[in-house]
C-alpha cells in the first residue's frame, strides 16, 4: 500500500541530515545515512491532519483536550502491553530535553549519572554539560565465533561496584542505541533491584520501543517489577516511527507518585509541558489504526534492508559485518576486521565511498572500530552506498 522505494529529494528543506554534511563532514557529495530520522514520506494521515489544523487562519495557543494523553495512553498498552492510566503522562519537548530536565529537577552539581558505552551521545554530553559526573557502566560484547560482535549485554556485577553515595541517576538505553539491544526482562529486573535498592532514579530512552522487529514486544523498563515502577522515568515518542521528528512529539511517563509530582511541576514551572499544536495533531493522527496499519508495512521494509544489508555483507564484503538489530533503523557495523585505526576508518568512509554515517567512537572508545548506518531508506540507496564503500575498500587493498 505504502511506496517505501520513492526517492526524495530532502536538499534544500534545511534538514540536518542533508543540509549540514558540508558543516559535519567537510564536504556536501556525500550520501546520507547517519542522523536518526528516515528518508521515507510521512504518512499521508499525518499530513493531511495538519493540513486540516492549517485550514483555519488562527494559530493561537492550543489545547491539547482532555483525550489527548487518553489515546497516548490506549496505544502504550495495545503496543506494550502497559496499562498506564492517563495522569501518569506529560508532554515533554524532546527526549534529550526530557533527560536534561529531570538531570535539573533531582540532582545536585557533583551528583552522579551513571551511562552504558556505546550509547548514544547526548547521555553523556547533556549531563556533563550540567555540571554532574558521568560514570561509565560499559556494556559487555558478545562475540560469534567469527570474532564479529553478535550483541551487548549489562554487566551488572560491575555497576554495583562503581555505585557510590553520590550516585543518583542511571540513564537507560532501551532499545539501545547504537546496537539495536532489546534487553531481556530478568536483565531489566536485575538492573531495578539495584537501582531501587540504592535509591538510584532510571530514566529510560525508549525512544525506538515501537520499532521491534520480528513480531517481538517491546519490555518498558517500568512493568518488570514493582522495583522497576518506584524508580523508572520513561520517555517515549512516535518521531522515529512515524518519522516526524521536526514536529517534537515526545512524552514521560511516572508512575511513582513522588517522583511524578517533583518531575511534573518541574515541567509545569518551566512551561515544557504544553505540545505545540502541530505535535499534538501529529500524535493523534499517528496513534489510530491507519498508524498501526503504516507501521506495520515500515517494519516489514525496514526488516528487508537490514536482511539485504547483512547478505550483501556477507557475499561482497566480508570484513564488515551488520549487528543485526532487534529494535530500530539503525545498524551497527563491525568494521574491525579492516585493521584500520578510527580516523582512516572514518577517511574511508567519507573521502573515498562519499558515505556519511556516524562514527562509532561518538558513542564511547567501545565503539571504536564500528560505524553507524541508517537503513531508513530506499533500498536502492542501499544499494549504491554499499557498492561505492566496497569499491574504496578495493582501491586499497
């Protein structure tokens, strides 16, 4: 029903992930396959909802109406399974911002944030940038047999021993990013009898929940135990699914009543809690059964390149190798086997495949060695960039 195949043009539309490679990258011939949105048109029932909204000539203030956290909440349980009732949900203006507030809100300077290399940036930079000390929990590799990395999983024996009386906040990755983990429940109630017991708040990026694959569930961090629920903050939002990131959509969900109230009058006070108009008819429109049906036939293309990315690994260029993800667009490549240290590896990448992905080692020393690809794409795309980056692994051997 859906063209996932259509090429769009997105030059020129002043998005970051096309109109800023010159700034990013040095250069602007390169092909885009790096920032977190999807080249895929958005749904036509999302736009013609805003377009509805635009039809009348007054954009004032809005109101979100009293079902609009009714429908949030009726689609969190269908996805999850995660019956929340509608006052346990706010409008947040971004999940990074989320994180950043609630960092504000519960701590105090020299307090300590503890991360899981490699993960996604911001973890990192937003809390030290706020004046709180970053505690690294690596995550642990696992290898195949071929040496190539297969998945992540918590170290937990290490966590407990890095855990202080200054440690107050763990931020979880779930989903994770960049490696497409979806952790398994006992890891999750593991992680909150550790977190509860030490009086440590989870907050909880699930930013990719409703991107699993392979008929899968997603597990929100919150519903493992009644541990889980006393200290989880969970922030999700349709932007990576229905690929409206620009509309800033996201929301937090607290079913602990302390923490909600401390969180939800910290976002009052700072008016972050009130959705711009077009966030919430974006939201509506998604989370309705036209947005099941669309998500549904995404996935299923969004499978299909990352099968095709790790076949054509596989026959074509066998030192790489595609993790392959449980949740999200996006696909971790184990460059290693190419013996190249990180800067050539990046050189390669962009200098002589024209390729703009994301370096690994943004993500933490961890993912030195790995490159970050985003398959929401044509497959064609994927097609040529995967030809042009064995064509410069060619050249130099």
């Amino acid at each position: 029903m859906y063209d996932f195949d259509e090429v769009i043009d997105r030059r020129g539309t002043r998005c970051i992930k096309y109109d800023t490679l010159k700034a990013e990258f040095g250069r602007s011939d390169l092909q885009a396959l790096w920032v977190a949105d999807m080249d895929f048109r958005t749904p036509d029932f999302i736009l013609d909802a805003l377009r509805r909204r635009l039809d009348h000539p007054v954009l004032g203030y809005p109101s979100t109406g009293s079902d609009y956290f009714e429908i949030v909440s009726r689609w969190v349980e269908d996805l999850h399974g995660w019956k929340v009732h509608p006052k346990h949900f706010r409008y947040v203006p971004g999940i990074v911002k989320g994180f950043g507030l609630a960092e504000r809100c519960f701590l105090r300077p020299g307090d300590k944030v503890i991360i899981q290399k490699p993960v996604y940036h911001p973890f990192r930079i937003v809390a030290e940038e706020s004046g709180f000390e970053v505690v690294n929990n690596p995550l642990r590799p696992v290898y195949g047999a071929d040496g190539f990395l297969q998945t992540y999983e918590m170290d937990l024996e290490d966590l407990e021993r890095k855990i202080d009386a200054r440690t107050k906040m763990l931020i979880l990755c779930n989903p994770h990013n960049p490696g497409g983990v979806c952790f398994p429940a006992e890891t999750l109630r593991r992680l909150a009898e550790i977190c509860d017991r030490h009086g440590i708040i989870v907050v909880s990026d699930e930013i990719h929940a409703e991107m699993v694959f392979g008929g899968r569930r997603h597990i929100p961090f919150a519903t493992v135990s009644e541990a889980a629920a006393r200290c989880a903050i969970t922030f999700m939002a349709p932007s990576k699914t229905f690929n409206i990131a620009g509309v800033v959509s996201s929301y937090v969900i607290i079913q602990n009543p302390e923490l909600a109230a401390k969180y939800f009058k910290y976002l009052e006070s700072n008016e972050t809690d009130y959705p711009p108009i077009f966030s919430a008819e974006a939201t509506r429109a998604a989370y309705t059964e036209a947005g099941k049906a669309w998500r549904a036939e995404m996935l299923d293309y969004v499978q299909g390149n990352i099968d095709f990315v790790d076949g054509w690994l596989r026959a074509n260029l066998p030192q790489i190798r595609a993790v392959r993800p449980q949740a999200s667009f996006l696909v971790w490549l184990d460059c290693r086997k190419l013996g190249l240290p990180q800067p050539a590896l990046v050189d390669l990448f962009v200098s002589q495949a024209h390729l703009a992905l994301n370096d690994g080692a943004v993500f933490g020393p961890e993912g030195t060695g790995f490159m970050r690809l985003n398959v929401g794409c044509p497959r064609a795309r994927l097609q040529t960039a995967l030809s042009a980056l064995k064509q410069a692994i060619d050249h130099n051997i």
